[in-house]
C-alpha cells in the first residue's frame, strides 16, 4: 500500500508521539506480571490482548477504557496461565503504567523539535492522566504542547478519528502533520488519514507488507525525528 506523498520543501506543523511502548518502556508492568506468576514475555501477550480488544471495539464502532481492557487482559492472561489473581492485580498493572520510565532517545528528540520550533504531542489508546504521569515523572510533560486521549473522540487508533482529533488541536491539516510509532498499525492509520509517518523500527524487524510504509523509518527516536524535519528542508 502506498502512503502521502512526503511533505518535501513544507515545514511540519507538529509531531504527535504515540504513547505506550513509543514513549514509555512497559517493564514494570512485566515486573508486576511475573511478580505474579507470569512467564517472562507475559507483558507482551497481555499488551496484545489489551490492543485486539481495543481494536476490536473500535471497529464495530464503539469505545471502552483503557483500564477496563487492561483488566480483562489480565485476567485472561492468568486465566491462561493457570493463576488465580488477587484482588488488587488490576490496580497494580494500573500503578506500574504510571511508573514506566520514557526511553532514552525520547528527550534528545523532544530537545531537537523544541530548537525546531516544531510543538510534539501525545496521542494515547490510553488515558491522558496515564500518560501524563509517565511523561511527568520524567520531567517532560512540558515538552509537549497537548497530551490526548482517543477517549475525547471514543475510537481507538487507527480508526482516523483519533488522527484528525490530533490535527484539529494542532490547527493544522493532516498533511501538515507527522506520526511517530513503533506500531505498524498506527502508522499506516496515520497514513490513512493523511499524515506523514515516522516508524521506530526499536526491535530490528521488517515492516508489515499489508500495512501502509511509513514514510520515514529509523531506529531511534531522535534519528527519525533528524528525517521528519528534512522533509522540510
């Protein structure tokens, strides 16, 4: 699939971040999971789980909490593992998203749009409170300009809802904008509501052929956000 056209010789009017995995290192919820009896690589099956369900309330057209399909997950997860949960699991999954610690290339690319002029926000399947925790407790909740929610439009990326939510707020036509991910899918419905796209390729994988390509890649933040200007230039 095909995506824009890059915005060559047209300054970007904004960055917007996706949030989980992009900004922030989900670990101390895999602490929390396999403090509680899960394997290893449980955090990964139950982020998976979180966002098939997301996707899948999303595309019949409805909205659900974040918090809430986290706790579903969960419970699904143990109940594949064969655990029995207490009955605070839910709040401590809740409490170590609050706590995750933002990646390193994450400030050095936040300085590098801010000497740019360029304003960076956050775009979340989450909840902006979550979000704004993680962001200000590594003291860079000022580097951005809007942290939002899908919440305030009640579908979930990559419905194109959420990217016009962000394009409206930023005051600038989708063209205009640029989203950066290590989620395929969240670059190729970014793509598809006209955006340019910036794919974190963090894990050294090959990008989904069914997808739309980003229109630039790299593995750290702070190089793709080096391409997204030079698109400009």
């Amino acid at each position: 699939m095909s995506g824009p056209v890059p915005a060559q010789g047209r300054r970007l009017s904004a960055i917007v971040f996706d949030v989980n995995e992009t900004l922030t290192d989900l670990s101390p919820v895999g602490d929390v999971l396999t403090g509680l009896g899960m394997a290893a690589n449980a955090v990964r099956w139950w982020f998976s789980v979180v966002l098939r369900d997301g996707f899948a309330v999303a595309a019949s057209g409805g909205s659900a909490a974040f918090v809430d399909l986290a706790a579903a997950a969960l419970a699904e997860v143990a109940a594949a593992s064969g655990l029995v949960l207490p009955a605070d699991a839910g709040e401590q999954v809740v409490h170590a998203l609050r706590r995750c610690p933002l990646h390193a290339d994450v400030a050095p690319s936040l300085a590098r749009l801010g000497a740019a002029g360029v304003p960076a926000f956050a775009l979340t399947n989450g909840s902006a409170q979550l979000a704004r925790g993680a962001l200000s407790g590594a003291g860079l909740l000022g580097s951005f300009a809007g942290v939002l929610s899908v919440t305030e439009v009640g579908h979930w990326k990559p419905r194109p809802e959420p990217y016009r939510y962000a394009a409206q707020v930023a005051g600038a036509p989708p063209e205009r904008m640029a989203l950066v991910a290590v989620h395929p899918w969240d670059v190729h419905g970014a793509s598809g509501a006209g955006f340019q796209t910036g794919w974190a390729n963090r894990n050294g994988v090959a990008y989904p052929p069914v997808f739309r390509p980003p229109t630039v890649s790299a593995a750290r933040l702070d190089e793709l956000i080096e391409r997204l200007l030079a698109l400009a230039g």
